[in-house]
C-alpha cells in the first residue's frame, strides 16, 4: 500500500473551478471540421500565382470533403485530420489575353503527412501549349506555395484552435510541459482510416491486426511489355504520380512512391510477366507490409492485370482499393493512352 502523499497522482481528487476533468485524465475530443473547412476556404481562396510567363489565382475550392478534431488524453494533445480538395484554377500568359483554367488535386491531406510530403496533382482543361504553360507555372510556383499555405493550416489547428484544452489545475497553472512534449514529439500517425490500429501501436501496446485480402483486375491497351516497363521503369513512374519516386529494381530493392506514403521491398521481378512486392502505407503500423502480386496477362488486343494483395489492414481496406483505382490504372490511362485500342 502507498504511503500517504504517495500514491499515482492520476488518482488524486484535485479541486478545480469547473469541476471536469481532474487532472486532465479523461479522453476530450473537440470537433475541427467546420472550423478547418472555414480556414482552408480562407487560406487558399483568392491564392495568386505569379510567375515569369504568366499569373493564375484560385478562384474556388469545388471539393472539401473530410473531418478534423483535436482530442486531450492525460494531458497531451493529438490532432486527427484528413482531407481530400479539389481547387480551381484560372489564369492567363502574359502574352495572352485568354483566360485559361485547370485544377489542383489534393488527396491526402492528414496528419500521416508533413506539409512538404503533400501530393498536389496540377490538371488543365484544355491540353493546348498555352495551357500547358500555366500548367508548368502552377507546378513550379503555385504547388510550393499551396504547401505554404497547407502548412499554416495544420499549424493554426495545432496552436489556435486547441486553446483551452489542456484545463489549469486549481493553483491556475497549466500543464504546459505534457503540451509541449505532445506538439514536438515524433509525429502521430493516426488518421480515421487506421487510428486503432496505428495508436495502439504508438503506445507499445501490443495489437492483432485484422487484415483483408483484395484482387483487382484491370484491362490496358497495350502489350504485357510496354505496361511492365510503365510499372518499373522511375520515369514513366514519376510521370503518372506526378511525384518523384525511388526504385531499386531488384529482389530486395526498395521502393518509395507519392512522396513517401507509400513504400516497400521487390520480393520478385520476372519481366513482362510478374511483380511481387512488400508494400506498405506510412501510416500503417510500423513494420507491417501487405504483400501485392501483380500478374500480367497478354491478350489479342490488350493487357488483363491481375493484382492480388494480402494482409491490407480492414480499417484501410477501402482506401487501399480505391487509390490502385484512382492513382494508378486511371492515371496510367490518361498518361499514357491505354484506353485507345492497340491496333
């Protein structure tokens, strides 16, 4: 038995002038959705880009789905966000009076990411060279500073928005030093598609994982050998992602993909034919990989591949299916033509 004054202070009754959350020991959580989608439409509405060429503005944010909170547990402060925006853009080249417009994709928003590991994917209406122009304009100049402005987003969430969350103890003081512990330690992954899994994991607290199984089967326009090398080779990569990648071509080699959310090891290479990976999303738990078989089978007129991937974590099933749909076959599609017929 402890001796008096001794015992676990997370026990002790301490008077407080609101008489809640002794000791701030009680999970809170306050609500940051409306007041992030009020932010983000005030941070990024009205964005000028200028540049050398040309100058475009966001002239509206057309998607802003998502939700964010900032949760209070003994002390210490966790933010979970995650957004995925679509903004519109217009803008015309100094030598051109026409006002042209596109889009800029942003689909992982979340506290998984830095604000200079964001994905912005820059999109135009019209494929024409003065387009494209601006296009160039917006992914040198425009995307840095949207990151800029994603930055003081998260920023404002964690610092303006948790005020008077962390409750004063009788004698007035806050806890400041748990806040600050919480806002400076190593990031949290922990968003609404793996937050069991992921914080449990955080807290060295041992877990099973439930895990689901996925097959996908698409169709390409083209031969088994050219959508190889699309999936190998770091350049066609870069292009479809729009993001810089790492790759290791070899059993063992690594990988790193859409700035670092994604990465893994090659299990097997068999060209034209089979990739076998061990494959992961940053904010799975750490060391957990999924295992992805991709089996090419060539047709007549086309391209059938088979994916198969084991051990998807099931409360990120669904994102893990719709991104191979999203960001890699539609976007190989429309890089590279393979909706056309090959002959």
């Amino acid at each position: 038995m402890a001796k008096w004054g001794e015992g676990d202070p997370r026990w002790i009754v301490e008077e407080r002038p609101d008489a809640t959350n002794v000791n701030n020991w009680h999970w809170t959580e306050k609500d940051a959705s409306n007041w992030s989608k009020e932010k983000l439409k005030n941070l990024l509405q009205g964005l000028k880009v200028e540049g050398r060429d040309g100058e475009c503005e966001i002239t509206e944010i057309s998607k802003l789905d998502g939700e964010a909170s900032a949760n209070n547990r003994k002390g210490k402060l966790i933010f979970f966000y995650e957004w995925n925006l679509i903004l519109e853009w217009k803008g015309n080249l100094r030598d051109c009076e026409s006002k042209l417009s596109g889009k800029a994709e942003i689909p992982n928003l979340s506290d998984e990411n830095d604000a200079d590991e964001i994905h912005v994917s820059i999109t135009v209406k019209n494929n024409t060279s003065e387009a494209n122009r601006l296009k160039d304009l917006m992914r040198t100049e425009g995307i840095p500073l949207i990151k800029e402005k994603l930055g003081d987003y998260i920023k404002s969430l964690k610092q303006e928005f948790s005020r008077g969350m962390i409750l004063p103890p009788a004698s007035g003081v806050e806890n400041t030093a748990n806040m600050e512990t919480s806002r400076n330690k190593d990031k949290i992954v922990f968003n609404t598609n793996s937050a069991n899994v992921k914080k449990m994991s955080d807290l060295g607290i041992g877990v099973k994982i439930d895990t689901k199984s996925l097959s996908l089967k698409e169709e390409f326009k083209c031969t088994a050998q050219d959508l190889y090398e699309i999936l190998t080779d770091p350049q066609r990569v870069e292009a479809f992602t729009s993001s810089p990648v790492s790759m290791e071509l070899e059993p063992g080699g690594k990988f790193v993909l859409l700035g670092g959310i994604i990465t893994g090891t090659y299990v097997k290479l068999e060209r034209n034919k089979q990739i076998v990976q061990k494959w992961r999303f940053k904010s799975w738990p750490e060391e957990h990989y999924s295992t992805v078989t991709m089996v090419f089978e060539q047709k007549p007129d086309h391209t059938v591949l088979k994916l198969k991937q084991t051990g998807v974590p099931s409360s990120d099933f669904e994102r893990t299916r719709q991104g191979w749909k999203d960001h890699f076959w539609n976007r190989m599609k429309v890089t590279f033509g393979l909706s056309a017929s090959l002959f």
